[in-house]
C-alpha cells in the first residue's frame, strides 16, 4: 500500500510537469491521483492529522453532495491545493544533495562563525526564510529546514520551538509583500490595489514582524547557555576550507531556482506553483550532475525514496482534504450566506470594519477555512461599506489578518508542516509557540497599516 502512495506522489509531480510544459489539461488525471492520496495515504499519517484529515474530507464531501455541485465543482475542489504537495515533494530533492555533498556541515560552521548568539542565529534563519519563500513559497520550508536542522539540535536547547516559530514566522510575513504570494493577488482583485503599491508598505511591514519576533525569542533565551563549543561534527582543515565554497553552491542553487522561476511565471509557463516545481527539478538534476561520481547519490535517492517522500506525502492527504472543504464551501451557497450575514454585521460596526475584517480571517482560519476564502469574502464586503480610507489601507489590513492567519491557525500548511518536521504538535506551533507573537503584532500591524495607507497616497 505504500508503495501505491509514494508512487501517487510522484505521479503527481509528473502530471504537474506534463501540463506545464505541454498546456495539457490533465484535471480529470489529477482529480483521480488526488483521490488515491487521500483513500491510500491516510493509514499513514499520524493520528492527530488522521482525525484532522478525516473531519476536513467528510465535511467537505457533505457540502459537494448537499448542495449537488456538478463534477467539475468536485475536481476544482480535490485538485485546489495539490500544486502545494508538488512543491513539497520537489523540494524535498534538495536534501539529496545537501546530504550526500555535507552541506549541512558546511552551514553549519559557517553559522557557527558568523551567528554567535542566538539573538542572531533567529535572526539569520528568519530573514533567510523570508527572502526564499517570496518565490519559492512552501518550497522554502524543508530547503531551510534541512540547512540549519543539525546546526540549531546542537545550540538550541528548546531547538524545535526555535526552528518552528523561525521559520513559519519568516514564511507567513513573506506574503505581505512577495510577487508570487497568491494573498496579494486575491487582496488586489478584491480591492483594486496593484501589487507594486503594497510592495512597499508590505516590506516594511514584513520587516517590523521580523524585528519583533526576534526580539522576543532573543528576550526569551537570554542567559540560556549556548553550546558554541560544539562542533554539529567535526571538519577536517580540507573541509572548513571548503565550507564556504559549499555555502556559495547552495546559494546558488537558491538564486538559479529564484531566476527560473521569474522567468517562468515572465514566459507565462504554467502557474506560479508550477514554475517553482519545473525550476526546482532543474536545479536539482544540474546540482546532482554537478556533484559527479564521487559522492554517494544512489544512496540518497534511495533515502529520499523511504524517507524523503514520506516528509511531504505524510501531509498531502490533509492539502487534498483543506482543498476539498474549502473548495467546496466557496463553490456552495454557504460561502453566500456568510457573506451576507458578515455584511450586516460589518455595516454596524463601520470604522471598527477595519479592525474586525483581519480579526475574522483569525478567526475563521481556526476553524479550518483557508485565508484565501476569507480575504475573497470580506474583501468583497469591505469594499461596499464605503469606509473614509484609501483601498490600500483595507488591502494592507487584509494582508495583514491573511499573514497572521498562517501563524496561529493550527490547519495552516506551514503550521501543519512545522509541526512533522519538528515532530510537534500543531497545536504547540500555532498557539503555544505564536500567540504572543501575533497578538502584539496584529496590534502594532493594524495602527502601521492605517497610518502607511494614509501616507502613501502623498508618497
């Protein structure tokens, strides 16, 4: 059975990669390799994301049966988020050179060099995070977390919570201002802003988050002892001299996937999601020819096959489920029902919209709708109250609720995929972990967001 799985996975990859490179319409293909993920990989999971999966699927069948959407509705909904599981999987193949060419090792004396402290090390792995996901989205995650993994087990006392909190810190404020980020586009149908005027006050914004949160967690281990002492293993003089060469190499690969991808999405080849799985594979089949004989790649492709597919496919039965629910709920009546309600609701409130509309994505992302939904939804509703303020302050509020969302929703992706990487629960990541975190910045974000609205304009 679990060979079926893994080969759904990479079946997956493949049907993306055709449609990409041929224009293809593979929907009905993909609707059917999505169902086999969700009837064969759920044995697999754990069993908290067992139960999470199961709820989500079941809910989200109930409404395409209920409201007795046709077919097409049904595989738009199965097919929704499964981009996401490509980009998980390709990017998975990165571990397969950082492993066999010891990169990890040369990252890692090279942080232990330059990240002293742990204040900077937060930093460092944040800002880094940050930078990647602006094009390589979900792709980022397991590309940094396999870079810095050993590097922060052997400092880090409470490693899991710093690397989770990091790294999905740096990802979810990524989609303030990146070009790829789909919120932005949403946030921009839905209120007329273009990307190139939240570019700006995004960033800025994107910043403030990430200066915040690392002084927090630097707050928080002050005095904690840290094991510079430690090597993450030890490096002969021919290795340490190397080990900048292989940073560079690694930086590289990261830039030349970035590039792809842009020229990609410029050429109009695929979707976004697409052109970072075809940059990905690209990269990936230079860097291991690259490496040559000398290092043990067999091996790692026979890693990545036991292990490696496993660390993404363990999640795609929940992204097929998520697709579902949420593909479903947009396509329903319900999505208008609550559209309507939420609209009175808002009409009382007025000026305070402002506030209440990021407040309720929150909140909604908690019950498991995706924040994609929620900005479609009150965006809409925004923008007929007619409120004394620019369209790109509502579109930075929006933003902003949207960004937060991915935070402390324990159903968000990067949550969920924090939480298999550090072998967490969800639950810990999201509440325990980011609460603080995002009740101080949704504050200091919202009053930032009025007052660059009303400036920008006279920029």
């Amino acid at each position: 059975m679990s060979q079926i799985y893994k080969t759904a996975i990479l079946a997956l990859v493949l049907m993306n990669l055709i449609e990409t490179l041929t224009g293809a319409d593979l929907t009905p293909a993909i609707f059917i390799i999505a169902v086999i993920i969700v009837l064969f990989g759920i044995p697999f999971i754990g069993r908290s994301f067992k139960i999470i999966t199961i709820i989500f699927f079941l809910a989200g069948l109930a409404i395409l049966i209920w409201c007795k959407l046709p077919l097409d509705a049904w595989m738009t909904a199965f097919n929704s988020m499964t981009g996401l599981i490509c980009i998980l999987t390709v990017m998975q193949l990165f571990t397969i050179p950082i492993e066999v060419g010891k990169y990890n090792l040369a990252v890692g004396h090279l942080l232990k060099r330059i990240c002293r402290g742990e204040g900077r090390l937060y930093l460092f792995i944040t800002l880094i995070t940050n930078i990647f996901s602006c094009i390589l989205s979900m792709g980022s995650v397991p590309i940094v977390f396999s870079l810095i993994e050993d590097t922060a087990k052997k400092r880090i006392t409470n490693y899991k919570r710093f690397i989770a909190t990091s790294i999905s810190r740096g990802f979810s404020l990524s989609t303030l201002w990146a070009p790829g980020a789909a919120t932005i586009f949403l946030v921009g149908q839905v209120t007329g802003v273009v990307w190139s005027r939240i570019f700006f006050p995004g960033l800025f914004l994107a910043l403030i988050g990430i200066t915040i949160s690392s002084l927090l967690e630097l707050k928080r281990y002050k005095g904690s002892p840290l094991n510079q002492g430690l090597e993450t293993e030890i490096l002969t003089c021919e290795e340490k001299r190397k080990a900048g060469q292989k940073v560079w190499h690694i930086a590289w690969a990261i830039v030349l996937v970035i590039l792809l991808t842009m020229i990609f999405i410029r050429l109009k080849i695929g979707a976004s999601s697409s052109a970072v799985v075809l940059s990905g594979i690209l990269v990936f089949l230079v860097w291991t020819f690259l490496l040559g004989k000398n290092f043990n790649i067999k091996g790692g492709i026979s890693n990545y096959w036991h292990k490696g597919v496993l660390k993404a496919a363990d999640l795609a039965p929940f992204f097929v489920a998520i697709g579902v629910f949420s593909g479903a709920f947009q396509k329903s009546y319900l999505a208008v029902l609550l559209e309507q309600s939420l609209q009175g609701v808002a009409h009382g409130l007025g000026l305070f919209a402002v506030i209440l509309i990021p407040l309720s994505i929150m909140v909604l992302a908690l019950v498991g709708l995706h924040p994609f939904i929620s900005v479609v939804l009150l965006g809409q509703i925004l923008m007929t109250l007619q409120l004394p303020l620019p369209a790109i302050t509502l579109a930075l509020c929006l933003n902003l609720g949207s960004s937060i969302a991915y935070m402390v929703s324990p159903f968000a992706g990067i949550i969920m995929t924090m939480a298999k990487f550090t072998d967490s629960t969800a639950v810990d990541v999201a509440i325990r972990w980011n609460w603080l975190f995002s009740t101080i910045y949704f504050v200091i974000g919202i009053s930032l967001a009025y007052f660059l609205g009303m400036i920008c304009p006279y920029l």
